[in-house]
C-alpha cells in the first residue's frame, strides 16, 4: 500500500493504492467489479447500479450506510470509476476505481481510492478493509468463494 500526499497548496490529500494479479478473464473480472449481483459477493450487503457513466450506484452496508456513487468513467473491460455523492463526511470528497490491464492471460488490477482530506483512522482502516475485500473479490473470482457479508473486512 502507498500513501500519497498532493501537492496542492494548502491542503492535504490521501490516497489508497492495492495492485492485484487476477488469474481469469479481462471481460469476467471487469462484470464482477461493475455489475450490483456480483458487487454483493465481495463488497457491500445489497447493490443497485447499472455500468454505465453518470449513473447512481447505491451501496447499501447496513442502517445508517446507506451510501450513494455516480459512474465518472467507464471504459469497458479498461476502468471503472466512482465519485462519492452521499456517504459520510470522510468518504463524501473521495473517489475510487478500477483500472484492468491483460498480461500473459490474467488482468492486472490497479485499485485506488482518492480525494481522502484527513489520515485518521478512518482512511486507515479503509485501507486495510481494501485490501482484504479485493483479495475477496480475487477469490470468488478465482475460485467462486463467497465471504459472508458479516465476515468480510
């Protein structure tokens, strides 16, 4: 994991990087981070959304994170990117995605999550909780292994 602070004048700005090596196919691996029915097998509880820019996705984890994400970019099987709307004070200026490369037959993942205004333990646990969804979101790729909701990061 990389921590990197801008250079912007005045104020700081996190972010998150996880690179990953996904033995499957580019269009697979591209439907699992877009599409709501697999989203709800490696990340939140409920997902409604459809891949496509300007788009609302809703990421549903529980009462009172009940959180909301418009589609910026969408490049098929290239890059997936969402900027938070409605969330939480920390996650509201942020921005995530997915950027996909083929190499050798398996997608490389790059996964980053931008636009953090403070590295409290937010950011940090966040941080951490991406990195152990995105090896779930390999596994149930690589292997259809499903973590249960409650037991994931």
């Amino acid at each position: 994991m990389n921590i990197i602070i801008t250079d912007t004048p005045g104020e700081n700005v996190y972010s998150i990087y996880h690179d990953l090596i996904i033995d499957a196919d580019l269009g697979k691996v591209f439907q699992y981070i877009t599409r709501p029915e697999h989203l709800v097998n490696w990340w939140p509880y409920t997902c409604e959304g459809i891949p496509k820019e300007n788009e609302t996705y809703n990421f549903f984890f529980g009462p009172g994170y009940d959180w909301y994400g418009k589609v910026i970019k969408l490049k098929e099987q290239k890059s997936f990117h969402i900027k938070m709307v409605e969330s939480d004070r920390d996650w509201d200026p942020t921005s995530f995605g997915f950027d996909l490369k083929e190499n050798d037959s398996k997608v490389h993942l790059q996964f980053w999550h931008r636009g953090w205004p403070e590295c409290n333990a937010h950011f940090r646990r966040s941080s951490f909780c991406w990195a152990m969804l995105l090896n779930g979101l390999k596994n149930y790729i690589e292997k259809g292994l499903i973590i249960p909701f409650e037991e994931r990061a």
